[in-house]
C-alpha cells in the first residue's frame, strides 16, 4: 500500500438515522439512534451533517442496547449512543436527520 492509499478517506461505511437528543454538552453528546447502515462500531467517527454546512468531528464512545452496553450496532436496532469531540452541541441540527461516518479499521 502507498502511502497516498493509506491516507485517502474511506468511503462511509456506518449511518445513524437521529431520533432525539438526549443530553449535550460541548464535547459529548447522548443521542437516541436508529442504525441504518452498518454495523456502526464503538469507535466510528463522524465528520458531517449532510445538507448542513456545520462541520462535526465525534467518534461514538459508548452504544446501549435495551439498556446493556454492546460494542456494535446492527442495521434497523434502536439504541442510545454516545458521541464525543467537536461539534456535539450541533447534533441538535440533525434530529430526523441521518448523519454518516467511518467505521474504525480493524487490522
């Protein structure tokens, strides 16, 4: 691999649909999701809100499911996510809206 190959971005890979924020502060934002592309990973990274001109840089820190933490989150499950980085306080402009982003690569 080349170094060019090893730095280009990696096409979207995980998509949650934004039911409700749930609690938000400036770096950590707790989110009620449904995935809609996935699975989404502890660890996915999210860097924009489409049709927002908003830039966002958070990476998902912790996914409940039915009150249980997992470390995955397959596609059409409903589940409280947790995200932290810059940008948090801007998941309020993506409620019912869907936000994409980059599964962690695994080795």
């Amino acid at each position: 691999m080349t170094t060019a190959e090893s730095t280009a971005p990696t096409a979207p890979d995980a998509a949650l649909y934004i039911d409700r924020v749930e609690a938000a502060d400036d770096t950590e934002v707790s989110v009620v999701v449904r995935c809609i592309e996935g699975p989404v990973q502890l660890g996915a990274r999210f860097r924009s809100i489409p049709g927002s001109a908003t830039g966002i840089d958070l990476r998902v820190i912790r996914i409940l499911f039915y009150r249980r933490s997992v470390t995955f989150l397959d596609p059409v499950c409903t589940a409280m996510v947790t995200l932290r980085g810059s940008g948090a306080l801007h998941l309020h402009e993506a409620v019912f809206r869907t936000i994409q982003g980059v599964n962690p690569a695994h080795p």
